[in-house]
C-alpha cells in the first residue's frame, strides 16, 4: 500500500514538474535572449501550420520526420503552441509508468548516452531528470555531504560548460580550447556522478548478490 501511495506521489510530482518547466519554457522564450525551446521544435511546428494551411509538412525546409508528427501537432496553430510541449510530456510519463521496473538502468543509460555524446546540448540534460524521482527512494547516498557535492559538482561543470558554449554561439568569441576543456570537466563530472549513484543504489535481492559477487571478483584481482 505504502509503495503504492509513493508512485502516486512520485507521478504526481513528476506531471507537476514537467507543467512547471513547460510554463517556465514559455516565459523564458519570450524574455531571454537564450530562447528555452529547441530549434527542432520550431520546425515541427511550421510543418504543422503548413498542414493546417492544406500543404505538405515537407515544405518547411529542415522536416525530415513522419507527417504523423506535424499531424498530431495541428492544434499548435489552432489552439496554442505550447501543445506539442504538452503531449511530448504526457508521452514521458507514460512511458515512465510502463517501464516503472526498469527505472535505474534506463537513468544510467541516458545519463552515459548524454555524458559520452560528441554532440552536446543543455536540453539533452533534461532527458534523465524525469528519471530521478524514480530512483531516489532507492539510493543510500544522503544528501549530506555525498549528495550535495555530487549536485554542486554536476551543476558547477555545466555551468562553466554553458558559459563558453555561449560566448562561442552567440557572442562569436574564439573560445573553442576553453570550451573544450570545460566539455573534458563536465565529461568527468558525469562520470563521477553516475559511480557514485551506483555505488549507493540499493539493489533488488537479485542484482544485490549480482553486485557483491563482482565487487568480490574485483578485490581478489587487487
């Protein structure tokens, strides 16, 4: 019952944070100069206007996907352009509902898919924040002090990352060694953060003897 009442809890706050960060894109989009929204998406949503207008999503230069997509993003020109951002969303929590059993190793594949990507973005980070409040119930690692210095850090290197990634596209500077180096920092504070989630996951009785039986295969090889 207990584990029943923290799914809920845990796919309500998930549906919260997702709205919250959806109204936030909104804003931002509209008062920064650094816009929120990906550039892809502004895409789906001209193919999805050209629909509306009784052409081919195909005219907007750029639309390589399925015209099921500029389809189901129609209402991004009849109702309002936050739509698309909305059933992406919805589309999250359901898979994060079906594929609840399989939360920790699908964190620790989109962080390393991100972590060891050639191609680096910040929205790519988004990617395994859903995946959070899934394993956090699970993880041994307090947030005093192991947990908080594994946020500073992941947040320090990808604000210094973020920092030389923006002088370099919008303001044209040449800082491709700083920026450079700063994708070495973030690189290996991923790294470093994904041991230590690792290292404090709580294991089902299955992966637990798993673990213990490696760790014990790794100290005799020391």
């Amino acid at each position: 019952m207990a584990a029943a009442v923290t799914f809920r809890r845990l796919m309500l706050a998930s549906a919260v944070l997702r709205l919250a960060l959806v109204v936030f894109g909104e804003w931002q989009d509209a008062h920064l100069a650094v816009r929120y929204t990906d550039v892809d998406y502004l895409v789906f949503s001209d193919a999805a206007a050209s629909v509306a207008a009784g052409g081919s999503p195909f005219a907007r230069s750029t639309y390589r996907y399925s015209p099921l997509l500029a389809w189901l993003l129609l209402p991004n020109s009849l109702l309002h352009a936050a739509w698309g951002k909305l059933i992406f969303s919805a589309a999250g929590r359901v898979l994060q509902t079906a594929f609840w059993d399989l939360p920790f190793c699908m964190f620790l594949q989109t962080v390393a898919f991100v972590a060891f990507n050639k191609v680096m973005t910040a929205q790519y980070f988004v990617w395994f924040f859903c995946l959070l409040p899934l394993i956090l119930p699970w993880t041994g690692m307090k947030l005093k002090w192991k947990g908080l210095a594994c946020i500073l850090l992941w947040m320090g290197s990808q604000l210094h990352w973020l920092r030389w990634a923006y002088l370099l596209e919008f303001k044209g500077q040449n800082v491709f060694i700083q920026l450079w180096i700063a994708g070495l920092v973030f690189l290996a504070a991923n790294t470093f953060v994904m041991i230590m989630v690792m290292k404090h996951h709580m294991y089902t009785p299955l992966f637990s003897s798993l673990v213990k039986s490696g760790r014990k295969i790794a100290s005799k090889k020391d």
